[in-house]
C-alpha cells in the first residue's frame, strides 16, 4: 500500500514538471530557498524558428500561353495566405526579361502580396538559370546569417528554355511545379526539377482559383 501511494505522488509530480516545462534552478535559487511552488523558476520552452519561403516565378512571355501563369497565380495566391497563416517569411525572385529580379528578401507575408500578384505579367526572355544561380548565392549567405532557419525553395516554370549548361541545387529543400499547358509539351521543366534534385509535380495536380 504505501508503494501505491509513493508512485501516485511520483505520477503527479511527472506531470506538473511536464505542464510547466523544466525548473530553471539557477534564477530560482537566486531568489532565495524556494518554500512553496509558487517560488520556482521556469524555463520557457523555445518557440520554432520562423520559417523561410523562398519562391521563383518564370514570368516569361512562354507563361502566357494557355493561361499558365494566370493558373500560376491562383496557386500562389494559396500560398502566400498559407505563408502568412504559419507566419513565414517571403522571399520573391522573378525571372522575366533580361535579368531576373528580387522583389521581396524575407519580409514576413502580409495582404500587402496580393496588390503586388495581381500586377505580376508575363513577357520578354527566360533568365531561369540566372535567378537560381543569384538564389542559390542569396540562400547560401541567409544560412551564414540565420543558421537555424528553416528554408524551402519553390520554383515555378514551364521549362521552355534554350539549352543550358549544369544546374546546382539550391542548398535547401526545393519544389518544382511545372506550368507547362501546351498541348504538345517538351517536358524540359522535369528534366530542370532533376538536375536540381527537387521534387517535381505538375501544376495539374494542384487545385488552383482562377
């Protein structure tokens, strides 16, 4: 019976310690010889570092064709109200014309986005491969910086590029997603999503607004 009694008062201490987190003995002990519970100090248990959201958008005249990226920006628009559910940072890169161009560097997602989507067109060249190289450098150095943040890569693309040379993944988690609607399609955004060692899905498989 008193073996009963002592693992029950066991029990309950283990789940008071597991309520509040581990005593912090040292600001405890500060204060004076704790007497009642009240007394103790609690370390507070780490919030999980904000994440980052870097995402590439091929917004080249190519895109325009077969409402691909007018079905672009419905999934995106998803994503950035998710990215400000999980209070994640943003990080634009656009690839259109003659040089890629950052239009956001980790800002928290806000409805500020939405104005900047609904703007966002299509046309001239296809500078994809510039704009990961320059993300690839960017991420590199946000890791020195902030070593213990959480990255994610997403690029959008219809692959339609002329030939390129050797592609280096992003030094994060990356996600492909192919915009290529055309009836006849070249599948070069695939072989993209490989050299990249990223994971590949279609846009297809996405259940976008419009």
């Amino acid at each position: 019976m008193p073996r009963k009694g002592k693992q029950a008062g066991a029990s309950r201490g283990r789940a008071r310690t597991a309520a509040n987190g581990r005593v912090a003995w040292l600001p405890t002990l500060l204060k004076g010889r704790p007497q009642q519970r009240q007394d103790l100090c609690w370390q507070q248990r780490q919030a999980q570092p904000t994440a980052l959201w870097l995402v590439i958008v091929d917004a080249s005249a190519s895109t325009r064709r077969h409402q691909a990226l007018a079905q672009c920006k419905g999934l995106l628009a998803e994503l950035f109200d998710q990215a400000y559910r999980q209070r994640a940072r943003l990080a634009l890169l656009t690839a259109s014309g003659g040089a890629p161009q950052w239009q956001r560097h980790g800002l928290k997602a806000s409805a500020a986005l939405q104005p900047w989507l609904q703007a966002l067109g299509a046309g001239g060249g296809t500078p994809l491969i510039a704009a990961l190289e320059q993300a690839r450098r960017w991420l590199q150095a946000r890791q020195n910086a902030h070593p213990h943040e959480p990255q994610r890569c997403l690029v959008f693309t219809d692959g339609r590029l002329q030939r390129w040379g050797t592609v280096q993944p992003l030094p994060c988690s990356t996600l492909l997603v192919d915009m290529e609607l055309a009836p006849i399609r070249l599948g070069r955004a695939k072989q993209l999503a490989t050299q990249l060692q990223a994971e590949y899905q279609h846009l297809e498989q996405f259940k976008v607004k419009e």
